[in-house]
C-alpha cells in the first residue's frame, strides 16, 4: 500500500489547502477538464490558473495530459495521492454555493462539448450513415461482443483507437479502470462528452497512436481494437502493441471489417486497407506471442444502399497473450486487395 513520508503529506496539503486548487479538485472529480475549460468555469486567466496546476501536478494530486496543443487534466486512478484527494472531496459540503456555481458552470461547458460533437455528427451524418448501412446493425455487433467475453471483469481496460469512445462505455460496467486513445481531436471531443457521467469516473481519454500507445507494458487485462485496423498502413503494429500491453493472460478484442471490394472506401474514407481474412489474424497472432480465441462473422446485409451496391461483413476476433513468449519469423501480409 502506497503512503506519503510525512514530508510528502505536508507539501500535498499544502497544494490542495488553497481555494482555487480545492475548487479544481471538486470539478475534476466529475471528469477530465482541459486548462482552458477549467479557467472559464473558475474565472481565472490560463496562465494563473496553469501555475495552480503546477502546484497539484507535482503533489501528485492530478495528472497532466498534453494533447497537441491542449492540456488536459484529471485525478489520479490510484496511489497516495489519489487517497488524499478522495478524502478532502468527502470532506467538501456538496450543496455550498460556491460548489453549486462551479459545476453550474461545468455544465455549460458540457453542454458546449456536446454542441460540437452534435455539429461534428451533422456534417458527417451522411457519410456515417452510408457505411453503418452496409453492415450488420452495430447494436447486434456490440451485443455479441459482450456475449465473447461473458461475465469476465478487469482490472484495466485499453481501448486503442477509441473513436466516440462507445467501447469504453460498454465496457465501463465491467472494468475497474478503462482508457481510451486516438489520434483524432474532434473525436476526442465527442467522447468526453459521451464519457462525461459519474458512472465513467474511472474511464479517461487522451490523445495517442494506437501503433505506439503510452502506456506502460503488461499493464492492461483487456485491449480492444474495434474498426482501427482498416485505417492503419501496418495493421500487424497495432497487434504488436497490444501484445505489448497485456499481461501474460490477458485478453485482445478486434472487431474489423472482412475482405470486401469498396474501392471508394479507400478512396472517399481514407481506409487502407479492404478488410482482412481470418488467415491475417492468424498470421499476427503469431507473430505477437497470441493464442487464438473465439471469433465471429458477421455477414454483410442481403440488402444494402441499394440492390447493387455490395454490403460489408464483420469480423470479431479474440486471442489470449502466452504466458511464455514464443518466437516467430513469420513475415505479415501488407494488405487485402
């Protein structure tokens, strides 16, 4: 069990024991904020509120997240300093005046969120809606995605490549900590603010690549990579980290598009790749020091956008990562025509 040195617990209280730091500390406990979200709702300048954040920063009362030319901040999942926080916010009187304004405000910053995601859905709808026509419903798709992995709970979940974070909120229910990437700002946006109950206070977001992640190795029970690969000029990296990642046991989830010819994909969607046959899954298993699990197809629609037009099966695939890592010199196939 981690503790401070009385010294450490000192410093720590006294970055947290001043007003506009303890206010900071009530609004991150409903979920990540970025710099400048938390100086419009506390009234403060960027750069006097940053010096705030230093102070916590290096008590270790939140974490730092850069994200291009963004910071965002959060608590901490875990440690002393997480202890600490949680118990000055069960110290705090929820209903005082100042606390009621403060997450007044954070909810006209959420609601700000949400009116970018909602205008980010409206430019795109057709072109969404195009693609999900092509396939099985995704709520069929996300329903047999649960029934694979059962009743199973973990301890961290990994979602690479996280979109509008819908995995991460399916699968919140059944992790103790979850955390998604991706490289796409605007898609970043839209999962906090999908992302932004109390119910997902254990799930964050953060910019990254899912072909070199940053976090730790060994460090996740579950990683998910639903409709990434396709995207990717090397699909077999992201399996590569996410071997990476897991811990000897732990589980990869690949939810990803079978051999289809959409060219115009490729051309209007920026897909690299025309979906992938089962023997390329294989082929990275191996590779990666995975075993095998269940998979599942789902077939294309007899009926798509219209009767000509070709519709788009889905695969689900699993693996297991090897308690003992085996060596390969399997060289991966680049692509499905």
């Amino acid at each position: 069990m981690e503790h401070y040195c009385l010294d450490q617990m000192v410093d720590s209280l006294r970055a947290a024991g001043e007003a506009t730091r303890a206010r900071v500390l009530v609004l991150l406990s409903r979920g990540e904020l970025s710099v400048g979200e938390l100086a419009q709702i506390l009234g403060q300048s960027q750069p006097r509120l940053s010096r705030h954040m230093k102070f916590l920063t290096s008590a270790g009362l939140v974490e730092r997240m850069p994200e291009g030319a963004w910071v965002f901040y959060k608590l901490p999942r875990k440690g002393a300093g997480r202890k600490l926080v949680d118990v000055i916010l069960s110290l705090v009187d929820q209903e005082d005046k100042g606390v009621l304004r403060d997450l007044s405000r954070l909810d006209e910053v959420r609601a700000a969120r949400q009116k970018e995601a909602v205008s980010f859905f409206e430019r795109s709808a057709e072109e969404w809606d195009a693609i999900r026509a092509l396939h099985y419903p995704e709520s069929e798709i996300e329903a047999a995605v649960l029934n694979i992995v059962g009743d199973a709970t973990f301890e961290r979940v990994i979602d690479m490549g996280t979109g509008t974070g819908r995995m991460l909120a399916l699968f919140a229910p059944k992790a103790h900590m979850a955390d998604g990437i991706d490289l796409s700002h605007q898609m970043l946006t839209i999962a906090r603010s999908n992302l932004s109950g109390p119910q997902f206070s254990h799930v964050g977001v953060r910019h990254g690549d899912a072909t070199s992640t940053p976090f730790d190795d060994e460090c996740a029970d579950l990683v998910i990579i639903h409709q990434v690969l396709h995207f990717l000029d090397e699909p077999e990296r992201a399996i590569m980290e996410a071997s990476r990642l897991l811990k000897p046991e732990g589980r990869l989830l690949v939810v990803d598009f079978a051999p289809h010819e959409l060219e115009y994909l490729r051309r209007d969607q920026a897909h690299r790749h025309l979906g992938f046959d089962d023997s390329y899954f294989a082929d990275w298993c191996e590779m990666a020091d995975l075993k095998q699990g269940l998979s599942q197809t789902f077939d294309a629609p007899k009926t798509s956008l219209d009767t000509h037009q070709e519709g788009l099966s889905v695969n689900i695939w699993t693996a297991t990562k090897l308690a003992l890592p085996q060596t390969s010199n399997l060289t991966p196939k680049k692509e499905t025509a």
